[in-house]
C-alpha cells in the first residue's frame, strides 16, 4: 500500500503539508496579518529543507529499507515543524483577497452527543462547529483543507468536541465529478492513524463525509481503500 502512496501521490506532498493540521485558539482572522520579516525567513528555510527531503524522496524507486528511512525521516521532519505548517497552511487559506466569507460547518465528534445517544459509535455523534471562510470557486475544498488544518479551542472541547487530525494525515487529491455530484478524496497517511477498530474509522469517516455533504453540489463522498480501514 505505501507503494501505491509513494507512485502516485508524493509528487504533491509538498502541497498537501502546507494545508496541513491546524491551530488552537488563535481566531482565523490573525492569520491575515503580515508575518514579521524574521518569521517569513524561518518559514522559508524550513521549506527549502521541506523541498530537499521530498525530492531525496522522490529519486528512490520502489519500497525497500533506504525508502522506509526516508519515510521515517520525512515524518519527523513534518512533525518536528508543525507549528511552522499549521502557520502556512491556514495563512493561504485566509488570505485570500475576496469582498465576501462564507458561513461553512466543520464536523466533529462531540462526546456530549455520544452520551445522550448511549452509542459512541453512531453518525449523530458527530456534530458542527462553524467558520466564516472566504466564499471562493474553491469552496468546498477549502473546507476540507480547514477540517484537517483546524484544531480545537479550549472552549470548543469543553463543549465536548473532538477528533483533530494529525500533522501526518495529508490531503493529497480533492476531487468533484460533475457528472454525478460524487467527492473524491485521497490521503496520504504517514502514520497510519485512520487505522483502527471499526467504531473509529466510522467515526472519522463521518467527520469528513458530513464535512463535505453540506454542500448542495456533493452527493456522495468516496475515501481511497487502503485507508480507514478497521
């Protein structure tokens, strides 16, 4: 399976971490403003060094000892600059210089829910925390892209919310076909974290299909196979 990952979606790894996971509690309108000239600086080496390991990456071919480290590698790497990430990837998305925002819900598990319900393991555990976003062509994907980047504030997990993604859980390919309304979405998973017992993979599957479902052009949401996989 990590084969398949590696040939076909690696290429654009670099563009999947920069709308990697997101931040805590600072409000979305912070990242509008200017990065200090020091701070663009840091973001722009730790690119350059981003750049370098994708493509040592890259030069190998198929899946042997050298690649795995080179995974392992690229992980840490990712890990160890998260903050860095988080800053890129949310800049880019708020940023974007339109007259209008929409009102969009991103999905998450919400224990309070789960407790009424006495079934963890259901859909209507799932509920909506909401952003205002810019209204772009690119809206659904956006959304998308902030469901993984956005993290939880204090106050929204006190509510009972949960199920951020990880650093390592990359969107690699958004894809709408207009023929039958249906969401392709693949992954790249460097850690494997929508693996596990069939409650959470439902579960987290959930979180993305109810994320995309709200929008009146999506009628269905297909995951690659190889992922959330009980």
């Amino acid at each position: 399976m990590i084969r398949t990952i590696l040939i076909f979606k690696i290429f654009i790894l670099y563009l999947a971490i920069t709308f990697s996971v997101g931040c805590d509690s600072v409000k979305e309108d912070q990242y509008q403003n200017k990065e200090s000239k020091k701070e663009n600086i840091k973001l722009k080496n730790k690119k350059r060094n981003l750049d370098k390991n994708i493509y040592e990456l890259n030069r190998l071919s198929g899946i042997n000892e050298e690649q795995k480290t080179k995974i392992k590698k690229l992980t840490k790497f990712i890990k160890d600059n998260e903050e860095n990430f988080r800053a890129i990837g949310l800049r880019e998305l708020f940023s974007t210089e339109v007259e209008k925002k929409v009102k969009i819900k991103l999905y998450y598990f919400n224990h309070n829910a789960a407790n009424k319900l006495n079934n963890p393991c259901s859909s209507e555990s799932i509920s909506y925390i909401e952003k205002w976003i810019p209204l772009t062509e690119n809206i659904i994907e956006n959304t998308i892209r902030l469901r993984l980047l956005y993290q939880l504030s204090k106050k929204e997990i006190d509510k009972g919310f949960s199920g951020d993604f990880p650093i390592t859980f990359l969107i690699t390919n958004i894809e709408l076909a207009a023929s039958d309304s249906v969401l392709t979405l693949d992954f790249l998973d460097l850690e494997w974290f929508s693996s596990g017992g069939s409650c959470r993979v439902s579960i987290l599957k959930s979180q993305l299909r109810k994320t995309a479902l709200q929008f009146p052009q999506v009628n269905s949401v297909i995951f690659p196979k190889a992922l959330f996989q009980p």
